[in-house]
C-alpha cells in the first residue's frame, strides 16, 4: 500500500538524496562526459528547498524546490528505482504544482534530458517544452488563471 507524504529534510538526509541522484543521474551524465561533482551537489544542497519523499516512513525519494520567479523551478526529482512506475512521481509533481500555486508562483519549471522517459510524465501532467538547449528540454506548467 503506498501512504505518501513530504517532509523537509535535514543533514542527515543529504548522503541519501546525493547518492540517489548519483545513482539516477550517472548514464545521462556519462553519455555527455559530465563526471558527478560533490561540490556542486553540496553547494545546491544549501540553496535549495530539499524534500524527502515518504511511503509510510519510508524515505523512496526527494524533490529539490528553489525559487526562479516568476516560476517556482523543480530542480530534482529522484524516486529510488525499486519504487519507479508506480505514481509517486507523478505524486511529487502534483504537490510541487500546489506549492507554486500556494507560493504564488506564475508556474513550475524544470529542465530534463532529452532522452529521458520522464520526458513523458510530464508532458501528461501538463508541462509545455519552451525550448532545447544542449539535449537539455526545458518545460514549464502554467498556474491556473482565475
């Protein structure tokens, strides 16, 4: 049964939300020469609004927020493999939507790679690609107008 909830996470979820993007990441960045950087992801660690994503008590992912107005930016999410193709990212996605539109957000934006199937989540959750750059899709979902 899955029982999904958001909490923020703290410093001791840092290793589990880097390994997991690592982990996820590592084809796509290898297909371009990228070698996954510590620093960086740390450096981000403490500009972005990090979440973990629970089943249960069960942490099975995270979502990382940061403002870009008038957008609120999807930044990462990540759903531990095991627990993939089974709605909790579409889950996740839904609830950075609510967030934009509680935050005042004109929309949620983020940025995927080309190749990348979740190319396909999101464009059945309503994200629109505003343009390509490097194999690098940028999408956006608009708030609702009153």
């Amino acid at each position: 049964m899955i029982a999904l909830s958001l909490r923020i996470a703290d410093d001791s979820d840092r290793e589990f939300c880097e390994q997991l993007n690592r982990r996820n990441m590592s084809a796509y960045l290898a297909r371009r020469g990228i070698e996954w950087d510590s620093a960086r992801f740390e450096v981000s660690w403490q500009d972005f609004e990090n979440l973990i994503i629970l089943n249960s008590s069960f942490a099975v992912g995270h979502m990382r927020l940061t403002p870009e107005p008038p957008t609120l930016g999807l930044r990462d999410l990540q759903i531990l493999p095991e627990y993939q193709h089974q709605g909790i990212g579409s889950w996740a996605v839904q609830q950075a939507k609510a967030m934009a539109e509680s935050r005042s957000f004109r929309g949620l934006k983020l940025r995927v790679y080309e190749e990348n199937p979740a190319t396909a989540l999101y464009a059945r959750l309503g994200f629109r690609p505003v343009s390509t750059i490097a194999g690098t899709v940028h999408l956006v979902w608009d708030t609702p107008s009153d």
